[in-house]
C-alpha cells in the first residue's frame, strides 16, 4: 500500500490515500469469507469491543486504514483509484490521474458486499414479525434495507471483531438527511421538502420499533438512539440497488459521489454478484468519480434521503402536490415530469396536469375527452383544450407559484435571523444547506413567475 495522506490537490480537496495498483489480470476470487456469528457468541462479546467505534457527531472517521482492509478482503482497485476529503469533510473517491473511458476502477467479491438477501437470510428466523410488520406499511425495497439496518447494528456490536470493521470506522458520523433533522429544521423547509424529509424519521422510527422484536440484537443496542440513527443514516445514503431489485452496500464503491447527469462511473455485477466499477468517459487526473444516485430534478428528494444539495440540474420538481393521484394524472407525468426549468420554462406535462385537474372541476366530460385526446396524440385537440381554458390553467399555476414563493421568503426570513443569532453552529448545524435548499428553489420558481406573469 502506497500511503500518502494530506497531499495537496489542484481540486481543492485533500488526498488520503492511493489504492494499491494491480493489473486487470489480478481481477480474481479471493479467500475472504466473513463468518457468520452465532448469537450466543455475540452476546459473549463484552461492551468494550461492541462500543470500540466512535460514532458521536464530531468523532474523527478513519479513512486512512481504509486501503489495506480493501486488499487484504479482496477487493481489487485500480491504481488511479483515490480517496479525498473536502473542506466540509466529506470523503470521496477521485482519480489520480488522467483515467480513459471504459477502465477498470473496482472490483469487489460478493462475500464482502452487504445485501439485504444475505442478511435477510442471517436474521430471517429472528425477524420474521418484525419483517410482516413493516411489510404492513413499506414496499419491499424498505424491507431490504431494513435487514441491511439489522446488519449494521449486529456489526457495530462484534466491534473490532466484525470483519467490517475497518470500513464501519471509516464511515461518516454526521449527516444532514431527514432522518437526521430536527423539528426545527423540518419547519425551515416548504412544505414537498419538509414532507419528504420528515417520512425518513418516520420510517427510521418504525424500523427502531420493530427492533422490540428481534431478540439477536441486544436492548443496549435498541435503546441508543445514536446508534440507530447512525445505522439507518448509513444505509439511506450508501446502499444501492442491484439488478435483482435487491438492495447492497459495496464497501468502497460507496465512496462514488453523485454526480447527477455528469455519471464517471459504471456499476454492473455478475452472475455470482461480485461488483464492477468502470469508467464511462474520459475522468482528468483529480476529479472526482461520480455515479447517479437518483432523479437529478428532484433536489429536495435527495437532500431528505441523502442529505446533500444538488444544484447541477436544469430543471426542478415544480412541487404542485396532488392528494391521492388518479392513473390518468400519473399516466400524464405526475409527478415526475412536472418541471420547472432554470430558465423559467415550464415543462408541458406541467400545462397537460393542471388542466386535466381544471377540467376536473368545471366539467368531467371534457376531462374525459381531454384525456382520451391525449392519449391518442391528438395534438390538435388537446391544444384547442389548452387554449379554450389557458385563463384558468395559468391562474391555478399562478396561485401555486405564487404561494411557494413567498413561502420560501418568510423561511428565509427566519433562517438568516437564527444564523446571525449564531444558532447555526451547535443548535442548528444544517442551517447553511437548508438555506441553500431553499434559495435554489426560489430562483427557479422566481424566474417561472416572471414568465407566468408575461403571459397575463
């Protein structure tokens, strides 16, 4: 292992490690086999081990130990492979030098992956209430990470005699995601944003419920909220799914930022489920190694799962909420194809929604016909519909636009009160994203309300 911590980088970040180099020959099995440990032995484990790793919001992670643990579980990496830290502390994975498209980057063994079927299959016996019960109210991809939660928690309790040690340690101790808000940073959002953040506490608080009813998993452990809070935050931002619909956590494939519509990076497995991470395109040397963690036009959806702000996009979530969705309004896009652009445009999935619901409430025939027009791709009459109800069309998104955007002036009213009291460093810590969140939004909708206004 090459070790260089704290190089400079001409990107601004901080250099903590290279990855050992090896040739794409070496891409080979390897001998790790984590064991599984029997409760009986785990509950032998004294609390010195299981509390060995620091989880406390302002606890140091160690990253740099993270190299070795990779090769000597298995996992092959490329030697433009490296990991970097930022100025807010975030660690991520950058090449080190000019990296063609189509290379290889990673390749991680199955056996050291994290899967919600492998822990299914470990805790299964044990979990099987507490999996019909959260089957009552989440979809099955909930339930898969629900397992991979069960798994963490068993991890961090083994402490230093967990396989995944290394890699426990070098997680991150803070995050900004909704399940790590506060009441009072659910009110310092506008309503779609602080809804979708708010059901990630929701859904963490009922995943810690239903531990009442795995018995594997010990009652210090259930009852330290930190620690749950500190394991559901782990799989909501690092776990991806795969291609059986099953979810995973991939040690050191984790550490690939988002990178919106600007991929880097590949991700594929085969067909014994070992991980493959390649180059899309041509990466210089220092920048960073990006994949695609969701829908890019959706920035309040991933800062309430993932905690960050992506303000890459041209576009944006127009936010107009509508309670219990017919098929016909999600068949016309709702609610992902209702965009508001950078520019101010507005997308025409957007006009077709709103005067679906206008008709919906002057005259169901024509919203019948409306529909039937669009679905058949009658342009010339669904456009004669726009035109014969655009005065009420274009009032309906006025008053939507309207209302979000002096929303968002009083929360930023607020928001700058409470910075300038200096509530932000120790109360209030994701003030300054939350602010950001919201001043996104607000010029686009700024602009999308010049351009309603000029059109009457």
């Amino acid at each position: 292992m090459i070790a260089c911590p704290f190089v400079a980088s001409p990107w601004g970040w901080t250099l903590l490690f290279s990855a050992l180099a090896v040739s794409s020959s070496a891409f080979r099995a390897h001998h790790f086999l984590p064991s599984r440990t029997s409760t009986s032995r785990t509950h032998h484990l004294q609390y010195s081990l299981s509390y060995s790793i620091d989880i406390a919001e302002s606890a140091p992670r160690d990253v740099t130990s993270l190299g070795d643990w990779a090769v000597n579980v298995g996992i092959q990496t490329s030697d433009c492979f490296q990991l970097a830290t930022g100025d807010d502390g975030d660690v991520f994975a950058v090449t080190n030098r000019d990296l063609p498209g189509e290379s290889p980057i990673l390749i991680i063994p199955s056996n050291v992956m994290l899967t919600g079927m492998g822990a299914r299959a470990e805790f299964v016996f044990d979990a099987q209430n507490a999996e019909q019960t959260l089957s009552n109210f989440y979809p099955s991809e909930h339930v898969s990470q629900f397992y991979l939660f069960l798994k963490l928690l068993k991890e961090y309790e083994l402490g230093e005699n967990s396989p995944w040690y290394t890699w426990l340690n070098s997680l991150p101790r803070y995050f900004s995601n909704g399940a790590s808000m506060t009441d009072f940073c659910y009110g310092c959002l506008p309503p779609y944003a602080a809804g979708l953040a708010l059901a990630e506490r929701t859904r963490m608080n009922m995943f810690v419920e239903v531990l009442s009813e795995v018995s594997s998993i010990t009652s210090e452990t259930k009852t330290n909220e930190d620690l749950t809070k500190w394991a559901f935050s782990v799989v909501n931002t690092r776990c991806m799914q795969m291609p059986n619909e099953d979810y995973a956590i991939v040690p050191m494939a984790d550490y690939f930022n988002h990178g919106g519509y600007e991929e880097d990076v590949s991700i594929s497995y085969d067909d014994e489920g070992n991980c493959y991470a390649y180059s899309l395109r041509d990466v210089p040397a220092g920048a960073p190694l990006r994949i695609c963690y969701g829908d890019s036009v959706n920035p309040s959806k991933l800062l309430a799962k993932y905690g960050f702000l992506d303000d890459s996009s041209p576009a944006t979530y127009c936010k107009y909420i509508i309670d219990g969705p017919s098929q016909e309004v999600k068949a016309l896009g709702y609610p992902d194809a209702m965009l508001f652009y950078n520019d101010g445009g507005i997308s025409n999935e957007c006009w077709d929604i709103l005067l679906f619901q206008v008709l919906g409430k002057v005259n169901a025939n024509e919203q019948s016909a409306f529909y039937q027009a669009w679905m058949a791709g009658d342009e010339a009459s669904k456009q004669q519909y726009h035109q014969n109800y655009f005065s009420r069309t274009l009032s309906e998104l006025k008053k939507h636009v309207d209302f979000l955007v002096n929303e968002l002036e009083e929360l930023e009213i607020g928001i700058e009160t409470q910075m300038k009291r200096g509530k932000n460093a120790d109360r209030h810590p994701r003030l300054p994203l939350l602010e950001r969140h919201n001043d996104h939004v607000k010029k686009t909708f700024e602009l999308v309300q010049q351009n309603l206004d000029s059109m009457g």
